[in-house]
C-alpha cells in the first residue's frame, strides 16, 4: 500500500513492540483447578509475573527467514517497540495450555504446508497455499500498538497485509454481513489447558463485521520483527486488531466464512459476560475483572517489567475507526 504521510496520533518513530491474553470463566476454571488440585498451575496466568525465557530453544523459535516488506508509515510514536524475546515468551495460544510461557509447546505446530480456505458468500471462494498468500499481496512492516484484556500492553512490529486485500480478491456478495475466523485445531497436536476436561468450544473461533474487516487497520499477519511468524505468535498467519482486545486476534487461522449473520465465538461461548463480540479498547468500560482505565506496558527484556499507562480510547485509532460504531 502506498500512503501520503499525514502524521497521526497513532503512528510510533521506532520499532517497539507487544502481544496480549485472555482467561476463563473464572468461576469454572478456579473450581476445576481447585477440584483437581492444580491452582499452582494458573497462578502465572493469574498474576501475569514471570521471567523471559533464555533457553537456546527461545533464540531457535526466534531465528527464521526474513521477509522483505515495502515501507509504510504505520509506526507508534509515544513508546518503544516491545522486546522480542519478551514478547515470544509470553504468549496466549490456549491450544497449548494455559500458562503465558507455551512458547516450547507450541514448537509442536505444524505449520508447512498450511492452506487457508475462503469461503462462504463470495463469488470466488478458494482455498489458498499461505506461500501464495505472501506472494500475492505486498507485505508491509506495521508497528501498532496491542492491548491485551487482562490490561497489560505491548507494542509489536507485524508483517502481513491488510485484510481488506483479502476481501477485494474474493468479492463478498451483498449478503455477506460477518466473517468469521477459524484456527487451527488437532486434539492429537493442541491439548488445550489440561484443566478444562474436555469441555472447551475448540476450535477457537473469531469473529469481525465486514466492515470491520475492510478498515484499513485490520491486519493479516505473517511474519513480526522482520521475520516469518514464530510459532507461539500464531503461524503462519494470524489477525492482528489493533483497537480491539487481542483475543479478537485469532492465530494460526485455516478458515475463513463470510457469512450473513453473527456467528458464535470461542470466548463469548465460554464467558458471554466478560467478553462481548465488540472489544473494542474502551477505558471507560471496565472488565468484570480488569477496570481497563490504566494498562501495564510492556517494553524492555530480559525480565518482565510493567510501565503503568492510561488506557486510551480504540487503544489509540480512535480517528480511524469510531466512525465504524456509530
Ligand atoms: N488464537 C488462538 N487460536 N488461541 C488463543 O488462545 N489467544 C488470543 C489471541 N489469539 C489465542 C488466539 C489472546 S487472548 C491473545 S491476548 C493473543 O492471541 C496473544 O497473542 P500473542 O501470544 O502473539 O501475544
């Protein structure tokens, strides 16, 4: 994409960035975990404290092919760029447990080769080799800020291309009022929690209004910090939301629907009260168990470490979506 530079609020001058998470219905979950004797198991969750990882085998999952990106200015000014190893050892990829450090296991993922179905209420549906997906749309580097909704925040530089290309290629029918987002989901490779027994609504799901979807910010993402996308950020290709919760962000996606009415989604399913469809980054609107009015951001390795900042509307893109919630 090309884009006459008009400086926004949004845009950041450095590479700096983060990733986010998301929990349970917390009754249910602490009473299974209570029940089976495993609350220590959560606990990392829970308190979101832990160290960045420094096995070899962090630096490995790290270390993949670059990708070459035409420039954009979609960049953040007010924060730096979270570190890399930081932010790819603290992670949510439930498929893989329930704990922030799944980076190791999600090592298990197969990613190649990968396809992604478009289907649905489109005139040309089609199932697309991932390779041929970086082929055909230009990729471009853009830093955007990620906000999570247990309130702590990151600033990650993405590769990918915007969705909205997605929609051009396939041509929606008029019908077509939501899509939904499908990732990647084998009991015998994603175990889920180990807490759960069971009963969680795999495969996770996502969920975006079309209109939604053709913002210029929405965001497929294949690689970050200028490689392919590690495997515990959601390869080979993931959404990225930027004003949105990042559980809206569905990883490792295989399909893609258009569809004529609102589908179900993995965590509303499970906790309908504490994650609505919307999600969008609203200081002023506090989760049952997060107030959203401040965030805890996270920059600088190895240790984690927060930075308390005020939570800002749209998580900062606020002039360039609002007018989409009207
Ligand atoms: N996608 C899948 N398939 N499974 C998940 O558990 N977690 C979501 C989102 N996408 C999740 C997912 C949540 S809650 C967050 S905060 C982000 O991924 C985390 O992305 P990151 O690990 O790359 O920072």
């Amino acid at each position: 994409m090309n884009f006459i530079h008009i400086p926004k609020t949004w845009e950041l001058t450095e590479n700096k960035v983060t990733s986010e998470s998301v929990y349970f219905k917390r009754r249910r979950l602490l009473k299974n975990l209570v029940g089976f004797g495993i609350g220590a198991a959560i606990m990392p969750i829970i308190g979101c404290q832990q160290k960045t990882a420094s096995e070899p085998a962090l630096e490995t999952s790290l270390n993949l092919p670059k990708i070459q990106t035409v420039p954009t200015d979609f960049t953040v000014s007010d924060r730096p760029i979270t570190d890399e190893k930081l932010a790819g050892s603290y992670n949510n990829f439930y498929e893989f447990g329930g704990t922030k450090n799944i980076w190791l296991k999600a090592q298990n993922l197969p990613t190649k080769p990968w396809q992604v179905e478009v289907t649905g209420l489109v005139k040309s549906p089609r199932t697309y080799d991932v390779d041929d997906l970086k082929k055909q749309f230009p990729l471009e580097e853009r830093i955007y800020r990620f906000r999570c909704v247990e309130a702590w925040s990151m600033v990650l530089p993405w590769i990918g291309f915007p969705m909205k290309s997605l929609i051009e290629a396939v041509e929606p029918t008029t019908d077509a009022k939501f899509v939904r987002f499908t990732s990647f989901y084998d009991p015998e490779i994603t175990p889920g929690p180990g807490f759960h027994l069971g009963s969680l609504p795999w495969p996770y799901q996502e969920s975006l209004r079309i209109e939604e979807m053709a913002n210029e910010l929405a965001f497929f993402a294949v690689g970050i910090y200028g490689h392919d996308l590690p495997k515990q950020h959601g390869a080979p290709i993931r959404m990225v939301i930027p004003w949105k919760y990042g559980f809206k962000g569905a990883k490792s996606i295989v399909k893609i629907e258009f569809l004529a009415s609102q589908p179900e989604t993995y965590w509303h399913t499970l906790v309908p009260n504490e994650y609505d469809f919307e999600a969008n980054v609203n200081p002023s609107k506090p989760h049952p168990r997060w107030s959203q009015a401040t965030e805890k951001f996270i920059s600088k390795g190895p240790d984690l470490t927060w930075e308390i900042k005020e939570t800002l509307p749209y998580n900062g893109y606020g002039e360039y979506v609002s007018s989409l919630y009207t």
